[in-house]
C-alpha cells in the first residue's frame, strides 16, 4: 500500500525504514506518528508473507 503526495523537489530527501510493524499498522497511523517532523513525500507499506 502505498500514499504519496506529489513533489517535483527531491532534494534533501530523507528515506526512513521502519520494521517490526504490526499486520494492523495502516499507511494513516505512519503519516501521523510521523508529520509532525516534517513533510511526508510517501508511505509505502509491503503486503505478503516474508520469511
């Protein structure tokens, strides 16, 4: 699943991974822990099973 706004400025971009989520953690829950330090340009969360 993937939200993304649309920005022509990539520089300075920050690429952030996180890990451990749960199956229950929703691209909304990311985008509001994480705004509040700075413009989100994308969330993009993996479906399916990883061993």
């Amino acid at each position: 699943m993937s939200y993304s706004h649309s920005s022509s400025n990539v520089e300075g971009l920050i690429i952030l991974k996180v890990n451990n989520l749960t199956y229950h953690t929703s691209a909304n829950i990311l985008w509001q822990v994480f705004e509040k330090y700075g413009c989100i340009g994308n969330v993009y969360i993996p479906q399916g099973c990883f061993h």
